[in-house]
C-alpha cells in the first residue's frame, strides 16, 4: 500500500511507506502540483487540504440531508454554476462552496486544456461502484465533501487479471485482486484527487483502479463532486 510522507494525514492505519519509484500514486502539496498526473506510470493524485467551516458545515448539514443529483456541462472559464443546487439551497455557505467548485473546475480545465466539463454533484446513501474498476475517460477529479472518500489500489499492488467480471463474482478483498491485505487506501473527506483513465494516451489497461466506498450508519451520506472533460 502507498502511503503519503509521515507529515500527512491518512486514513488508514499501515507501516511506513516504502521507497519505491514504480508506485503510481503521487501526492502532490498545492495546486500546481497536479500536473504530475502528466508522468508516465503515474495513475492517481492526491491534494490533500481543508476547507474553511463555512464550505464543511454546508455540506455536511445542508447537502447530506437532501436527495441531490445533479449534472452540468459547462464551460471551463468562469462556469455557471446556478443550477448545480436547487434554489431553496441558497443558504448561508452556498455561495462558498460554489465558489469552491468553479475553482476545481478551472482548475481542470487549466490542467487538460478542456473548455467543456461535466460536472456532477450526489448525495449519496450507498456507493455508487461498490466494485473496484478503471473508468474509460481521460482522468476524473473527485472530490467527497461528506462522508468517506474514494478508494484506490496503486497499481503496484493490484492484480489487474481479477479485476471486474474475471473476479467471478468474489468479493474484492478474497477475489485475488489485492497483492497485500492493506492494500487499500481512501481519499480523506476533502481531499481533490485525480484519477488516470483508460482513455489516457498510452494507459490502455492500466487505468487508474478505485471505487465507492462503503457508506455506514455513522456516515449515512456521501456528498461527492466530480469533474471530467467532454
């Protein structure tokens, strides 16, 4: 399992990480930073930051109590957001936090010189992709503001042969797919991560493996955005 540096946060338990450059998870410390999804070998970024109490307690009070599901396609500069939330969400927060997606999304845009992007925004009460898989895109930010975050497998530790179907229906952890036990990490609620697709120039069949996570009574709901290019 990759792990970040000792200075940042994680969300499981494990031993220290081991230096090795075949690991195709990258933690990137700012924005600027992303562009390493550009390496070759390199499958899944990290950012991990926090969010001023504003932005936190809108999702966590006011989008994980609605039924939200709503896609957008908009343009990557200054995009209109107004119909990402219904209208009686105009409360206190709801402004940041929009102001907090436009800021993915040009970001997004900036990165993989996009002007279309769709945007998606749920909240969740079970996951989604309960099974490990690649997407066929070209990379895909998510980002959970509520709830449990994505889960990946670095490549170095996944069997790609049990992957999907070829699992014959055994659940991931006792399917073979996993290289070692603890070999699962988890975005932390916040955190903007990029997943590497398929449909990347030269990553057929080494897209980026990852899926929902769980969704328990502690954490009823999963407030999730994500980003990809049209």
């Amino acid at each position: 399992m990759y792990l970040p540096p000792r200075d940042e946060p994680t969300d499981r338990h494990a031993p220290a990480p081991r230096g090795d450059s075949s690991f195709s998870t990258a933690w990137p410390r700012e924005p600027a930073e992303l562009t390493t999804i550009y390496k070759a070998g390199t499958n899944v970024c990290v950012l991990l930051r926090a969010v001023e109490p504003a932005i936190a307690s809108f999702a966590s009070e006011v989008l994980a109590a609605q039924d939200l599901g709503c896609s957008l396609r908009v343009r990557a500069s200054r995009p209109a957001l107004a119909g990402l939330l219904p209208p009686d969400l105009a409360v206190q927060g709801a402004e940041r936090f929009l102001e907090d997606v436009a800021f993915w999304i040009e970001v997004y845009g900036d990165l993989f010189g996009v002007e279309q992007i769709g945007v998606r925004l749920c909240s969740l009460r079970e996951a989604m992709c309960p099974r490990f898989h690649v997407d066929r895109v070209l990379a895909r930010l998510v980002c959970t503001y509520h709830g449990p975050g994505t889960e990946w497998i670095d490549s170095v530790d996944v069997d790609r042969t049990r992957l999907g179907h070829r699992a014959g229906g055994v659940p991931d952890e006792n399917s073979g797919l996993l290289r070692w036990p603890d070999a699962i990490s988890r975005m932390p609620t916040y955190a903007v991560g990029l997943l590497k697709g398929e449909a990347w120039p030269g990553n057929e069949g080494r897209g980026a493996v990852h899926r929902s996570p769980a969704i328990t009574a502690a954490q009823a709901r999963r407030v999730l955005l994500t980003l990809e290019s049209l």
